[in-house]
C-alpha cells in the first residue's frame, strides 16, 4: 500500500491526491499549496492490496479514468477486498470544494481557513515540491521497509499569497522551502510576492529525522505520485521536439 504505480500508456500518476488551493481561489484555478495523498484512496490500478494494521486486515482496490475521475474502495476483515466496502469514493469530474479540518474553528468571517481542494490523479509536480511530510500510520519507527499504510502532506515551495482577513489592509503572503541545514522552514511577508525581507520565519520540522512517526523529506518522498524526473530532465526531453518543430517549420515554408 501507498507505493506509486504508473497506467500504462497513460500519463497520470499512481496515487489519487487532494490538491489543496488558497482559501481565496473558490474555483481551485491557481497553482495548490499543497497536495494531500490518504490511505485508502491509494491508486492500485483496479487491483486489490491488503494490510494489516493493530492485528486487523484491511485490503483496498482503486482506479484512475482520467485525471479527474477515480473509484475506490475500503474493506475491513477481508485481504481480498470481498464483501461490503466501508469507505467508498467516487469521483467523476474536477469539483472543488471546501477543504475542512477539523482541528481549526471556522467561526471567522473570513470563512473556511484551509482553501478549496479536488481530488485528481495526475501527476504531483516534482521541480515544484519542497517537502513532503509522511506519516506512517500505526508505527513510530518510520520504517519505509514494512508495510505500514502511510499518509501524506506534499508541500509547494515558492510564494503563496494569503486572503486578508477582516480588519487587516495588507495582503501577506508565505514561502515554503526545505533544506538539510534550516529543514521544513517557512518565511511570512507584508506583501503579496514574498519580496524583501520577512517578517517572521521559522523552523516547522527538521529532516530526515523520525518524530512519533511523522517524517519530513526535502522534495518528494518515493512512492508520493510525484511526476518522473528533473527540470533538467526535462528540458533535456524538450530540445530535440524543439527542434523538429523549428526543421518542420522551414520545411513548410518551403
């Protein structure tokens, strides 16, 4: 469970995630803050994977359509995904909607504090990543070898802008970023493209260090749905299509 696997001859990843967008972008149009990848909604390409978690059997089976659609279902006491589900998801188009949590008050005017979110199964962006945050359900060693069932906080590095809340007339906004010395760390500004020189940074978690089970890893963690490769990479594929088109181009005039 929570391993990445690639639909063949498909370009969406091989996890179902929850892009989670600004509060103030109702219409999830802008790049997310963050991506959230949850057990069970694993994406198992219509196969069926079990675990066992506190001596209990849990087995799931899930499918990517599109980029926008998925089905997946949780089963208790069955390894085989038999019987009757007791958590199903389905999704079939690009809804967005608001992304509650619990653990926050929404007696704000302002409204609800954690964004708007839609579940997709595309690929996780690697070059834009800063850290991913793994929590591994049910063990407090972090052991990637076992078979604990994980979740997943996949943060964007760069500028995000903030909505203002009530009664304050700036717009501030946030810059995400992750390295070995200064970990998970984040820097808070007056202003809307994080410009100049902060106003509050601080330290959200070290790196590479097992804390209760919660582990950061700077850019993304294996298994996370992240796209495959490098900027580099990339730009190294895009030179030679590049090319063809420019020679296709003269051709063409020709």
């Amino acid at each position: 469970a929570g391993r990445a696997r690639r639909l063949a001859g498909s370009a969406h990843a091989g996890v179902i995630s929850r892009a989670v967008y600004p509060e103030s972008d109702t219409t999830c149009a802008t790049t997310p803050e963050r991506w959230e990848v949850e057990m069970p909604h694993v994406f198992t390409d219509g196969e069926c994977e079990s675990f066992t978690l506190d001596g209990q059997t849990y087995s799931t089976r899930s499918t990517c359509a599109s980029a926008t659609s998925f089905s997946s279902n949780f089963y208790q006491g069955s390894s085989s995904c038999s019987g009757t589900p007791v958590e199903t998801e389905e999704v079939t188009d690009d809804t967005c909607a608001p992304s509650y949590d619990a653990s926050y008050s929404y007696s704000f005017s302002y409204g609800d504090l954690d964004g708007y979110a839609r579940w997709v199964c595309d690929d996780i962006p690697a070059a834009d990543v800063a850290a991913t945050v793994t929590f591994y359900i049910g063990s407090g060693t972090c052991d990637d070898s076992d078979a604990t069932p994980k979740n997943y906080q996949v943060w964007r590095g760069g500028c995000d802008t903030q909505p203002n809340p009530s009664g304050i007339v700036y717009q501030t906004s946030t810059k995400y970023s992750c390295d070995a010395t200064d970990g998970f760390h984040a820097e808070g500004y007056t202003n809307a493209d994080c410009s100049g020189s902060p106003f509050v940074e601080f330290t959200a978690f070290e790196v590479d260090k097992c804390n209760q089970g919660l582990k950061v890893t700077c850019g993304c963690a294996a298994g996370v749905g992240c796209s495959e490769g490098s900027l580099s990479d990339a730009a190294a594929a895009r030179g030679p299509l590049l090319a063809t088109a420019v020679l296709g181009a003269a051709a063409a005039a020709l």
